[in-house]
C-alpha cells in the first residue's frame, strides 16, 4: 500500500468533535475560569469557530470565545521550546485577567517539543495562583477525553484531597460535554431542576446555573456522583470514588419525556435513599402539566397523521443518540432505522452501549453503528433498505437527508442552522420542545 493510499485510509471526512484542546470550552463553561491556550496560532481559534460558533452559535461567555490567551506558538517556540513563552503569557493573564482559576491547556507543538508545563505552572501554583494544566495536544483524543482531562486536572491540582464528612443529599452531576452537545446549557438546567424537585442539591458544575470554583471545591462534600451519559464522565466517577470513596450511580441516556423522565428519578431516589413521597409528588405534578400539554398536541396528531413521519434515523454522539431514539420509539411510537454514533467511542465502552440499544423497549431491538466518516455515514444512509422520513443529525447530513426526501432535525455538532440560548430536549419540558422542533419541521417540509 502506498503512503498516499495509507492516508486515505486513516482520514476522516467531516468528524463530529473537536481535538482534545477543544476541551478550552469545558474550563470557560466554568463561571470565572479562563482557559489559556499553549499552542500554535489558529488552534484555539478553530475550536472555537468549530464547537461554539457554527453549532447552535452558543456564544463564547465570560471567558469562551475569542478571549482567551493564547501563546500563538511560533518557529522560535518549537526550536528553542516555549516555556518562557508561556510564562510570560501566565504572568500577563494573571495581572489583566480577572479570574477564579486558570486552567493552561497545551497543543500537539509542546506536547511533541517537550515544553515542561507542569514545572512553569508549579512555579504560579507554589506563589498561590489558582492555576492548573492539562496536557491536551490533539494527538492524545479528542474534545471529549480532553473534557474529563480538564475535569480530572482540576480535582488533582486545585480541589485536591478531602476527607471530611459528606453532605447528605449532594449531588455531583456528570453528563453532557460544554459546547459539544449543543443544548448543553438548557439541558444541564433542566437536570438541575428536576434533580432539585426530589429534593438533592445538586452540583451541575458546568453553565449558568453553576456556582463556578466554589461548587468544584464541594465536590469532595457530596455524599454521591451521577453519570447521565454511555461513557463520558464514567471515569471521573470512578477516580472520585477512589479518591473521596464517593459512590456512583451510572444512567447511560439522558431522560426525554415523562416515562423516562419519571424512571430516572426514581432510580435515583432510590439509590440515594430519598423520601419516596417527596419525589411521586413532584412526578405527579410534572406528568399533569406534561400530558396536558400532549393532550392539547393530540389535535394536530389525530388529524395530520398523513404528515406524520414515521420512520427516523438519529446521526450523534452516544448521548443523544441514545436519549432520542428511546424518547421516538417508547413515547411517539415511531420507527427506526438507523442509528449511527459519531463521537469515536473507547471500545471498552461500545458493547455495553450496543446492548442498550438491543433493548431499547420491551419489543424492539435495535443495533446500532458507530462511524465517524461523513462519506461512511452518507453510504450507510443511502444503503438502508428503509429510507428515514427524518434524519435526527447535524449540519452535515442536510446533502444526504434532501437526497431521500427525507427532513433533518440539527440535534447535534456542527448545528449551523440553529440559533440555541437555553433551549432544552430534556426532561420534561425538554421534551415538549422537540416535539415542537420535529413536527414545525415536518409541516414545514410539506408546504
């Protein structure tokens, strides 16, 4: 095989993620933490451009966008290293920049010269700056295994060691990747709400509704951590359990809709040992106002069914793909498929995340692929012997979802014809919402 036939092999059309510097967006999510970018000119640019501007033109915030520092690392940095650099960079972001914490991300350039990172940042840490460092050149992941690098880098280096008592009834919540999931900072307020309804006090970490450094400095206070997701944030459940003997309750998808919705709160009231009576009140309240709402769509149901899509592929990361399909078949009774996961899952994780789909509800079984390659993703389309009326993708899958006369609902990276402030498709609430998305989408389609 020739080198050139090698490469185009190992490329990858169109990828759905960022690389792990991209991981810049989970310390800006933090309220009053700013990240500082050690790499090369463009690269914390791109990221931006990439997962907060063209999907869902979030917004970079406080400190996200176009205002963190940067080295813009040169000729000069990569011959002779760039260490200085950077500590010029951290001395000047300390002086001008008001901040909470600073988390030094570095690219693939000082990663692959050896820049001595921790040795510059211990030199502002021994000082009592409030700054930590994360190694996250692109050639260890992607932006999601930079996220829990982040997360990881700020428990060890900041957070540090704990061992007294615990609160009762705190929550850590672990779930979906800042500016990655595009809805991220709806959906995290609404886990946040429902998880308060049942009486936790929650640490959401991330987004407006987070209490920014001196929310990750309880983190070792909580009596539990809570993963919502198939794999991201399992880990760090796992090293908070080691290191603070926090107990984890793992749920693979994020609730949609009132049967899931209900299912997952009593799932963690029992494994917090909560007041049971507490929590079937607040789900009877939610489910009232829920189904009222769906009793007044069942008009437009009834009567438009021929408009009605019903068979749907969903194109995502695991989260999401998860999340949907079961809210589609259990609660709207449509069908799928085809369920493709783009986010380069760790294989360790993909066999569980298959048998989730394997039982999806009491009488489908759905198998689902995991491709990365937008070509590979458009011949999967294409080859399906049933066509999906509507595609639940992204930007990139508009060609193919025209192509099959079929409708696209943007549900996740890169979602460049959605404009999302704190629009949610979770819990409750959530779900009302992407029923409106989905069905304006198909009526609009057919007019």
């Amino acid at each position: 095989m020739s080198v050139l036939e090698e490469l185009k092999t190992n490329s990858i059309s169109r990828p759905r993620y960022g690389c792990a510097i991209g991981a810049m967006h989970t310390a800006s999510a933090i309220p009053r933490v700013v990240p500082i970018t050690h790499c090369g000119p463009g690269c914390a640019d791109k990221q931006y451009v990439s997962l907060a501007f063209y999907n869902g033109f979030q917004g970079g915030g406080y400190s996200g966008g176009a205002v963190p520092p940067s080295a813009n690392i040169s000729e000069n940095e990569v011959v002779f290293g760039g260490d200085d650099r950077l500590r010029e960079l951290i001395q000047a972001s300390t002086k001008i920049v008001d901040a909470d914490l600073f988390v030094v991300l570095t690219g693939c350039i000082p990663d692959i010269v050896g820049d001595d990172i921790p040795s510059v940042v211990g030199e502002f840490q021994s000082k009592g700056v409030p700054i930590v460092y994360a190694e996250t050149g692109g050639f260890r992941g992607n932006n999601l295994t930079g996220h829990e690098t982040v997360i990881r880098a700020i428990i060890e280096q900041y957070v540090g060691d704990y061992s007294g008592d615990k609160t009762k009834n705190t929550v850590n919540v672990w779930s979906e990747v800042p500016y990655q999931n595009t809805y991220w900072r709806g959906d995290l307020s609404e886990i946040k709400r429902i998880l308060e309804g049942i009486g936790l006090k929650v640490n959401i970490l991330f987004g407006h509704d987070s209490k920014g450094i001196s929310e990750w400095l309880d983190i070792p206070k909580a009596a539990f951590n809570l993963v919502i997701s198939p794999w991201v944030g399992k880990s760090v459940a796992e090293y908070l359990q080691e290191k603070y003997q926090q107990p984890y309750l793992h749920i693979p998808s994020i609730p949609i809709g009132a049967i899931e919705t209900s299912d997952f709160l009593r799932k963690v009231t029992q494994f917090a040992v909560l007041d049971q009576e507490t929590t079937e009140a607040f789900i009877k309240k939610e489910e009232k106002e829920y189904y009222k709402y769906l009793e007044d769509f069942s008009d437009f149901y009834s009567e438009y069914w021929w408009g009605v899509p019903a068979r749907f592929a969903v194109v995502s990361d695991s989260i999401y793909n998860l999340s949907i399909t079961k809210f589609l078949v259990k609660q709207l009774g449509l069908i799928s498929v085809k369920q493709i996961i783009t986010e380069n899952t760790p294989e360790e994780f993909k066999e569980q995340i298959r048998e989730d789909f394997r039982n999806i509800d009491t009488d489908v079984s759905l198998e689902v692929e995991f491709l990365e390659d937008g070509y590979l993703i458009e011949e999967s389309l294409r080859s399906s012997p049933e066509k999906p009326a509507i595609i639940f993708g992204t930007t990139w899958d508009r060609d193919i979802a025209r192509e099959l006369k079929g409708n696209i609902v943007e549900v996740g990276f890169p979602s460049s014809y959605e404009v999302v402030l704190s629009r949610s498709y979770v819990g409750y609430r959530g779900a009302l919402s992407l029923i409106e998305k989905i069905f304006t989408v198909a009526i609009s389609a057919s007019a």
